[in-house]
C-alpha cells in the first residue's frame, strides 16, 4: 500500500518528537518509502520549517549525552557528528559548551576507575589505560597529564613517542 506525502510527512513528525533527529536519520526513513526525491526534499524542508528538526538543537543533545552517559571524549564525538553529516560549524559551537573542568574531570574518574582492573607493571598500565581513555576519544595531551598522576613509576616516553 502507498503512503501519501501527508502521511509521511505525519509519522516523521511524530518520530522526530519522540527524540532529537538529524537529517540523516530522517533521510534513512524517507529512503524506505516510494516518495521521489522531490517530495523526499520536501517533507525534509517542512520539517525543518516546523522545527522538527534543528541539528543544532540535535548536536547540544547528542553531545551532552554522549559526553555525560557515555563517557567519550570530544575527539569520538566530533567523528561522530561527521558521520552523522553535520557541518563543522555547526558541532563546533556544541563542543565548546562542555565545560573544560567537568571534561578533565571526567577523564580522571574514567581512569581512576578502569585502573583497578588492569594488571601489569606501571608502565604496561601507563599504556593500557592511554589506549583505553584514546579510544573513548579523549585528547592525548590530557590523557598523559592525567596518568602522570595516578599512575606511578611508569616511563611515559615509549607511549609519547
């Protein structure tokens, strides 16, 4: 059975409501209807029209519950965001609401916490927990500053290098 324009245009609205949306996601589901791509722009421009879809308002959420629920750092969540086809001015100004020492902060409790489970000599926990909170998007700079001072009597030039 073919749906309607209106009809679409209804179920994206009501989907965009339910959570904050990007294109992208809103695109995805359009491409499963048999609307042209004509009226795919069009329900995309009366969405946005209405506010449906704000990609700044999505980026402020995106970036505070990826940062605060999932604990990634700003490197994963701008890769993120430019897999999700967000232009960098947009993010750019989201990124810079998360305040620097909740940031570090966080990083810390991070580190602290997954340090009770890694094994080894210092400088093989220096380098598990580097990997770790890097792969969680973290910046190397403060990774380092960070593991200085939890970790002790590790050599800190082989990871640096």
């Amino acid at each position: 059975m073919t749906k309607t324009e209106e009809e679409i245009y209804g179920r994206l609205a009501s989907y965009c409501a339910q959570a904050e949306r990007c294109v992208q996601d809103v695109e995805k589901k359009l491409r499963q209807t048999d609307l042209s791509e004509t009226a795919r722009k069009a329900v995309i421009k009366r969405l946005k029209t209405e506010n449906f879809i704000d990609e700044k308002r999505y980026c402020r959420s995106f970036i505070m519950d990826k940062f605060r629920f999932n604990q990634w750092g700003r490197i994963k969540i701008r890769y993120e965001l430019q897999q999700r086809g967000i232009p960098h001015e947009t993010y750019r100004e989201a990124l810079e609401l998360i305040d620097d020492e909740e940031y570090l902060s966080a990083l810390e409790r991070l580190l602290t916490q997954k340090k009770r489970s890694v094994k080894g000599a210092p400088n093989e926990a220096f380098q598990k927990l580097y990997r770790f909170a890097a792969s969680r998007g973290f910046e190397s700079n403060l990774i380092v500053n960070v593991l200085k001072r939890i970790v002790k009597n590790a050599d800190y030039t082989e990871v640096i290098e």
